[in-house]
C-alpha cells in the first residue's frame, strides 16, 4: 500500500474515535442545556441531534467497512505473522476502534514503502 492510502486509511480510522469524542459533547450539551431551559422542551427534535444522528448511522456502517477492509488486508498480506492472523482478525472484530489503529500503525504504516524516516 503506498502512504498516500496508507494516510488516507490512517485518517479514517481515526473517524470513529473523533465522532465518539463529537457525539458524546454533543449529547453533553443538549442535556445541559436542557437543564437551563426556562421552558420544558417541545415535541420537535432539536436541529443539533437531527444532524449528529444520520451522521451516527453513517459512521456505524463505516466502521463496519473498516472491519471488512481490516481483515481482508489481515488475510492478504505477508505483514502479519500466519500464526497471528486469526489472532488480529479477531481482535479487529471485537475491539475495532481500539485495535484498527494499532494494527494500521504496526502493520500497515510502518510497512510502506517509501522514503526512510
């Protein structure tokens, strides 16, 4: 994989961890501000959550993406020891946003080709 797509595979692995950080400051304050409210809140949703929830199901699905790519790439390359394939398949699986960026630092970044760093 050249960097380029190594980068660009590194930047939207990163995604899901920055959309948890985005979500969970956006429900933080929705449920501050409700606190603050003179008034009870309305039947209608506010706009802040009608944004944050399509863009949940949409990283939803794309962490889903980033398991099958993850372990295609765990099954297709020479980078990974045989006898810790299944090993990484499964803890892709399981711990996706904790050990996709790992395993693209170990696995796939470091083993680029390019200049020497």
């Amino acid at each position: 994989m050249s960097k380029s797509k190594a980068l660009v595979l590194g930047g939207l692995t990163l995604w899901p961890i920055a959309y948890m950080v985005l979500f969970m400051c956006v429900m933080f304050t929705q449920v501050v501000l409700m606190g603050f409210a003179d008034k009870p809140p309305s039947g209608e949703m506010p706009t802040l959550i009608k944004i944050i929830f399509p863009l949940h199901f949409l990283t939803m699905i794309w962490v889903f993406v980033l398991v099958a790519i993850y372990i295609r790439h765990i099954f297709k390359t020479d980078a990974v020891p045989q006898d810790k394939k299944a090993l990484w398949a499964v803890v892709i699986f399981l711990g996706n946003m904790v050990a996709m960026p790992v395993y693209w630092y170990l696995y796939i970044w470091k083993k680029c080709p390019g200049e020497s760093k």
